[in-house]
C-alpha cells in the first residue's frame, strides 16, 4: 500500500527499553511491526530459555499503546518448521566477545533476524543499543549479503543510577540490584577519561569496577565503532560483560578520544 514498513524485532518482556524502540520506529515510517519470538537458536544449552520471562498479554498491551500496525507472535515450529537447515555464520567478529562465551549465540541471532527480514521485507529495522554487538553484526549482515534493510540503532534506555534496562534485570535480588548499577558507572567513568587516551579510558572503568567485589568481570573493553580493534583516535566504543550473582549483564557507551595528531590530554607534552 506505499506505506514505510519499520519492523522491531523483541523476544517480548516488553519494558521502557522496548517502547524507546517503538517510538524510534515511528520516527522512520508509517506501519510498525513488532515481532515476539523468544528465539531458541540463540540460547546455549546451558542458558535460561526455559526461565526467560514471558508476558504476552502485558506485551501486547505495550505494542496496543505504543501504535504498532501488526504484532507476530509465531511458535518455533511456524519459525523452524520441519526441514530447516542453513543458519548464518556471523564471521569473525561474532567469535568474541559475547560469542566467546555464547558459542552459536550470534549465528540463532542473525538466522532468526534474517528470517523475519524475508518475512516482513521490512524499509527500516530498529534495534538498541544495549546489544551492541547485534546490532553491529546485523548491520554487517545487511551490508555484506545487500538485504536493502535500513538498520537504525535505538540509544539504551536507564534506571535513574545509570543501569542499563534489560529483560534480565528482574533476575537480580535487592542486594545485587546496586552492584549491577557499578557496570554503567565504571563505562561513564571510562568515557570521562576519552580526552586522556585508551589506556586512560580502560584504566578508569577498570577502577571501579576493581572496587566492587560483587562483580565477576568477563571483559571490559575499548573497540572502534565497528568492534574492530582498538582505535587510538577518535570515535571508539568502550564495553563490558560481568556475572552479578547469577546474572550476566552486557553494556556499553560511546567514547570521545582525541583526534588523530593531537595529544591525549595528560600525555606527552613536546616543548
Ligand atoms: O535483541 C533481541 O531481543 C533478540 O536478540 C532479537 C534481535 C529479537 C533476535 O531474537
């Protein structure tokens, strides 16, 4: 009908996080279509699939309020009818990172979304932030298999104290809920340190994470927008992974460093 399809992609739980994706997709067309699959390919065996939150009814209620044109809610079966066999492999940079402690996390991720880009053939896809691992392998998965879908990322979303909001974020008790706040800390105190250099930024975030013994790090690291290796200059992106309690929590920040040719504020002077 002429209309701009935007489609967001969930696994539903829908929160805050969620309706920011819905108005950013409102922002880029004129039929917004949500998609809610907890997605089985993207779960390890030893992961929480069984026990991740499901609230269709509140959900729907959400894409209701927040103007979406069309809800998909399928079963894996209708997703993964008998006979599939081609997933898509993420390259390299799905390996690390989250890959490396999620073996085949990514490859669910990007058959799942490459599925629904088939299905809906979508103008624009939104998705956050927060994944923003995901979010950069699927706009590498757009670019390099040319699927003429319009990625736009979505900034996260936060608690007043700066964690980063996530469907996981129900899973952590009273005690944990203000060490899992440490994490977005320690990524502001990083991205305070921009001016000063890389080793500066991953000094200052390693800091206070070093100060809460609540949080059992998994990485804490400094990549260049593109989550290829480390930038010494310009627009970066500083990320981390931790376990609080049984909760592993995944966030990230833009970083500012100091334009090629210049000197990092604190470094060498030359007289
Ligand atoms: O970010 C998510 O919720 C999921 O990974 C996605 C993109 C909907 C694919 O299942």
């Amino acid at each position: 009908a002429g209309r701009t399809v935007v489609l967001v992609p969930t696994m539903g739980a829908l929160h805050e996080g969620h309706r920011a994706l819905l108005r950013e997709a409102h922002r880029h067309g004129d039929a917004v279509v949500v998609s809610i699959f907890v997605n089985p390919l993207q779960f390890g065996p030893a992961e929480d699939l069984a026990r991740y939150p499901r609230t269709f009814a509140a959900d729907l209620r959400v894409c209701a309020e927040e103007g979406a044109s069309l809800v998909f809610a399928p079963t894996p079966d209708v997703m993964y009818g008998a006979g599939a066999q081609i997933t898509v492999h993420p390259g390299p940079i799905g390996e690390e990172l989250e890959g490396a402690s999620r073996p085949g996390h990514f490859s669910g991720v990007l058959t799942v979304v490459a599925k629904l880009f088939g299905l809906f053939r979508p103008d624009v896809a939104v998705f956050g932030e927060k994944d923003y691992q995901q979010l950069t392998l699927i706009r590498r998965m757009v670019s390099d298999l040319d699927l003429g879908v319009r990625v736009v990322g979505a900034p996260t979303v936060r608690e007043p104290d700066g964690l980063a909001l996530s469907s996981r974020n129900r899973y952590l008790s009273t005690m944990e809920r203000p060490v899992a706040a440490r994490l977005s800390a320690a990524l502001r105190a990083g991205a305070a340190a921009g001016a000063a250099g890389p080793d500066a930024v991953l000094a200052a975030g390693a800091a206070v994470l070093d100060a809460e013994p609540g949080i059992r790090l998994d990485y804490l690291t400094l990549r260049a927008p593109d989550l290829a290796p480390p930038p010494v200059s310009g627009p970066a992106r500083l990320l981390v992974a931790a376990r609080v309690g049984s909760t592993r929590l995944i966030d990230n920040v833009p970083v500012s460093l100091p334009e090629a040719g210049r000197p990092a504020a604190g470094g060498p002077v030359r007289g």
